[in-house]
C-alpha cells in the first residue's frame, strides 16, 4: 500500500534537475488522486501532546507505534535516535515541546520514505536539500566529501607560504611536491588515488542502478495513469448507469400512478352508467315480470323490491 502511495508521489518529480522548476497543477492533482484511492491500513490517529518535562527517544517510538506508522514502515523505529538528536539540538524552548514531537515524527517518515525510493534521494541530493531532513545520511555527499578530501592532498603549496619560508623548508617542499607528482603519475603507488578510482566504480554501478530504477518508476506511473483512466471511465458508467435506474423507477411511479387514476376513472363511469340506466328505466316504467315462486322466494329472504331496489314499507312478506 504505501509503495503505491510513494509511486503515485514520484509523478511530476526530475530527479536530475539540479535547478528549481516550477511542476504542473497535473502532476500534483495525480498525485492527490493516487493519495486518495489508496487505503490507510488502520484509522488515522492524531499526534499526542508532550510532556511537561518533554519527551525522550523512548517516547518518540512509542509514539511511532501508537499512530500506526510501524505498520506502514516496520524498519521507522530505527531512525528514532538520529531524529530525536537532531529535533534536540534545534529545539526553541528549554525542553522539546509538541511541536518538536510532530517535527520528529515527520523527518522519521521522511527517512523511510527516502531509503525506500531512490528516485527522491536523487531529486533531494540534485537540490541541495539534504541537510534539510533530521538524521538522513546521503551517500552521495559522503562520496563527494570524500573526493574532495582527496584531491586536497595534491594541491600544489601556496606561492605565498613558500616566499615566507625558509631556503632549507623551499627545498623540502619542492620536495614533497616532487614526491606527488611521482604519486600522480603511479597511481598503483598512492592510496587516495585507489580509493578514487573505486569511488568512480561505485558512482558507475549507482547510477546504472538509478537508471535501471527510473525505466521501472516510468513503467509503473503508465500502468498508474492506465488504472486512473479506467477508475475514472468505470466512475462515469456507474454514474450514468444509477441516472437511468433513477430514471426508471420515476417512470414506473408515474405509469403506477396513471394506471390507478384511469381504473378509478372507470370504476366511476360504470357506476354512473348503472345509475342512469336504473333512472331510465324507472322513467319509462319498465317493470320486470317474474314467476309467482320467484316471486315468493325472493320476499323470503329480501326486504327491497327486485324494480327498482326501494324497501317495502310493510315488513309482513305473506
């Protein structure tokens, strides 16, 4: 989960840039996108405050697991001892405060972040920030503060110290700087020299590896910006595909609806129909004729009149 989070990240980064630039408002809305698409493992907890007296580097990895970043980078806790070094040193007030609490467990997520993609070390080293996250150790500037060191030893003598010096101290310099001449053109015979052309082995192999692990970053952000335009055209047929289940069952309602009116509308005329027809019957003096035993029976059991349905008045039916 967080190695989509990091790689979704890395988009709109040039980690060989050794200027600033300005990044594209499309990168940072990628970014954010792949943020949110992603769950957290565990609900998000909130920092919690210090200590009167401060904190100490056993309260800072506590704190480190009590958020849950453990879970998130396993290895976060053991970079709790350089960060907590370096929060102290910069700490304001008397003792650490919260807010060197949150500094702290900032720059410990920044380290996991950073020794797990090379391409962030890079793009930090090429900006000169790496002084700028508490105790990150950059390979990097330990290799050219190494160079640097070496290539110091075969600095020529400074004119001005040699006016100052003495005929005797003259000869022995001029001495010393035969001697590195001789050691510049044997390199089997200097050490540094050694060490430097290991130096430029190494610095070889890395950058193989840096590029080796940038052709595989391009290959996941396509496959990233694939499954981004598939989320967002399967986003857009749920949304039309709910619109017309929507629609529908208002379509549905309504003909429900009619449906009930029209039946009403209906049973209504049949009712009147059946009462003008008895009205015009009884205008007419229509009578209906029936069978003495009809007759009888249904004076048995009714009490109005077969006609024109009006009750008789007299209750006695013999």
């Amino acid at each position: 989960m967080a190695e989509q989070m990091l790689l979704g990240c890395e988009l709109g980064f040039k980690p060989d840039e050794k200027n600033p630039y300005f990044t594209m408002s499309t990168h940072l809305n990628t970014i954010k996108a792949t943020y949110f698409a992603t769950p957290l493992p565990h609900t998000a907890k909130e920092i919690r405050n210090a200590k009167n007296d401060g904190f100490t580097v056993q309260n800072l990895k506590n704190e480190l697991a009590h958020l849950g970043l453990t879970t998130i980078f396993p290895e976060i806790q053991n970079h709790a001892e350089l960060v907590y070094s370096e929060v102290d040193k910069r700490k304001k007030g008397s003792v650490l405060r919260t807010c060197d609490l949150f500094d702290a467990v900032e720059h410990c997520q920044l380290n996991c972040i950073l020794e797990r993609r090379p391409t962030f070390k890079k793009f930090l080293h090429n900006q000169n920030g790496c002084h700028r996250v508490y105790g990150f150790k950059c390979q990097e500037c330990e290799k050219e503060k190494k160079t640097s060191e070496i290539w110091k030893t075969f600095e020529p003598v400074d004119e001005a110290t040699e006016d100052t010096m003495s005929p005797e101290g003259k000869k022995s310099t001029s001495g010393d700087v035969k001697t590195s001449e001789s050691q510049k053109k044997s390199p089997e015979a200097s050490p540094s020299l050694q060490i430097l052309q290991e130096h430029k082995v190494t610095q070889k192999e890395s950058d193989e590896e840096i590029q080796k692990k940038s052709a595989e970053i391009e290959e996941l952000k396509r496959k990233v910006e694939e499954n981004l335009k598939i989320a967002e055209e399967n986003e857009k047929l749920v949304s039309e595909a709910t619109h017309l289940i929507d629609t529908i069952a208002e379509l549905k309602k309504e003909h429900s609806k009619q449906t009930e009116k029209f039946l009403d509308q209906i049973s209504h005329l049949e009712y009147e129909l059946g009462m003008a027809k008895q009205a015009s019957e009884m205008r007419s003096g229509k009578k209906k004729k029936s069978h003495t035993n009809c007759a009888s029976n249904w004076l048995k059991t009714r009490k109005e009149c077969p006609s024109c349905n009006g009750t008789f008045l007299n209750s006695n039916r013999n």
